[in-house]
C-alpha cells in the first residue's frame, strides 16, 4: 500500500502535475487530489491504487518502506 505523500513525493521528483498522472494512470485528477490530502495509507478502491503505482513505477521510481517506518521513494537503482 502506498500513502498520499509518497504519491505527492512521486509527483514532484517526476515533475508530473495532477493531469500527468491522471493521465498516465487513468485516475481522475479529483481522484488523485482527494488521495494526496489523505494521511496514511490512501483509501480508495484497490483497482485505483494498483493504477497509481504501476503508473508511478512505470517512470522509474519505486516506493520504499513501509507505512510504519520510512515511508518514501526514490528513483529505481541503476541494475
């Protein structure tokens, strides 16, 4: 599960705005500004989530930690 800030984090270090997410991951942008203001994990259909995270690694990121100890992410390492 991922949390609003990770999506938030994820946003910046891509330089992607609401509507480049949405339109990369099929999630209406009231979606996604709704999701980021959450704290914690985001709540939402699983179906949205999955979209949200597969759009977000897609471009290179991955997420680390967990909700409980250092939550974030970062860019895929080099292999």
């Amino acid at each position: 599960m991922i949390s609003g800030a990770q999506v938030r984090a994820a946003r910046a270090l891509l330089d992607w705005s609401i509507k480049d997410l949405s339109e990369r991951s099929n999630v209406s942008t009231p979606t996604i500004q709704r999701l980021e203001r959450q704290h914690g994990l985001i709540s939402s259909q699983p179906r949205t989530v999955i979209d949200l995270q597969k759009a977000i690694e897609e471009a290179g990121l991955e997420f680390i930690g967990t909700p409980d100890n250092g939550p974030g992410v970062r860019f895929k390492p080099k292999a």
